[in-house]
C-alpha cells in the first residue's frame, strides 16, 4: 500500500515538474501601429520639461566655468584673457540653454498634439 502511495506521489510530483518547465503559452503580437506609436503624450511632455532643464543646468555650469576662468585670469593679471573666458562662457551657456529650451519644446509641443488627438 505505502509502494502504491510513493509511487502515485512520485508520478504526480513528475508531471507538476514536467509542467512547469514549459513555456507559457504564446501572446499575440502587436500590429504595426501599436509598435509604432511610441511613447505617450505624458512620456514627450515630461521629457521635454527634464530636456529644459538640463539645458538650462549645463549653460549655467558653463557659465559659472567661464566665470571662475576669468576671474583667476584677472587675480593672475592677465585681463585680456580674462575678458576671454568670460565671454566664451557666456556664448557656450547661451548656447547650450537654447539648445535644451529647443528641444524640450518641440518634446512637449508634439506630447500635447498627440494629447489632443487622443481627446479629439
């Protein structure tokens, strides 16, 4: 009787683990829209806004470099290189913020058109 029992349990045991080594059954694939489409209108806004901000972060450090370059040229007594590094970092933050301002508003301008085409 115990044979019996070991054996039926040993069995089961077999075919629980047989069964959980497959693989799940197969799920249906997109059509070719759905992979299209790309991130959500929340997805470009909230991009866009981090792209503003980095911008806008990495021209201030640029500032603040050319700044430091330039006052550690006057304090050396060389104001012409001085004057130099100031304006050079004033270029490359004028650039770098609206390179980022650029680009987050064209993230942001596209997240709120595919808003309003979900809505109309």
């Amino acid at each position: 009787m115990k044979s019996k029992i070991a054996i039926g349990g040993c069995a089961l045991l077999g075919l629980a683990l047989c069964g959980w080594g497959q693989q799940p059954p197969a799920e249906q694939t997109a059509t070719p829209s759905e992979k299209s489409r790309g991130p959500g209108a929340g997805h470009d806004i909230g991009s866009g806004a981090g792209d503003v901000g980095k911008g806008a972060a990495k021209g201030t450090g640029e500032l603040a470099k050319g700044t430091a370059k330039g006052a550690g040229d006057l304090v050396t007594l060389h104001p012409i290189d001085a004057g130099a590094a100031i304006g050079k970092g004033a270029v490359v933050a004028g650039k770098d913020a609206t390179v980022g301002t650029a680009k987050g508003a064209g993230k942001i301008t596209r997240g709120i058109g595919k808003g309003l085409r979900k809505i109309l």
